[in-house]
C-alpha cells in the first residue's frame, strides 16, 4: 500500500496477491506520471493501464469508498493479452 498526493488529493494504491512488487512500483510511477488524469475518474470504474509500449497491462479499479483508492487486481503480460 502507498499513500501520495496528486494536486492536493490523498490517493492511496494498494494491490492483490496477482502482483508482484516490481509489478507494483512500475504501476505507481506510471500513476504518478499521469496525474490530472486520474482525478477524473469515477468510483466503482475498471481502468487497463498500459506501460511499456503495450508490453505490461494493469487492471485496476477505483474503488467505491470515502478515500480515493485505485487496487491494482492483475499485472498481465503482453504474450497473455489477445486481440480479438
């Protein structure tokens, strides 16, 4: 779990078991390169974060609470991802 602020607003970012630590730092810096963008994001919302030209994708949910928290569920690597 990491608390940081982004223009003023406390987020926090925490993860399922599914990922790994490295997995979770290099989410929290792309979260934290995007900034105003994620203010805008609703509760309850699913976001698929891509990193690394499409090589990393990150499911992750705003979750529906009195913070503004964004759970990492799964770190999906590009050779598990299909285009259908």
């Amino acid at each position: 779990m990491r608390k940081f602020y982004i223009q003023g607003q406390e987020m926090i970012l925490t993860c399922s078991r599914n990922v790994d630590y490295e997995g979770f730092n290099r989410a929290y810096e792309k979260i934290c390169n995007l900034e105003k963008q994620y203010l805008q994001i609703e509760k309850a919302t699913v976001i698929i974060l891509v990193i690394n030209n499409n090589n990393e994708h990150f499911v992750i949910e705003r979750m529906n609470t009195d913070t503004f928290t964004l759970h990492i569920h799964y770190h999906i690597l590009r050779e598990q991802v299909y285009n259908l």
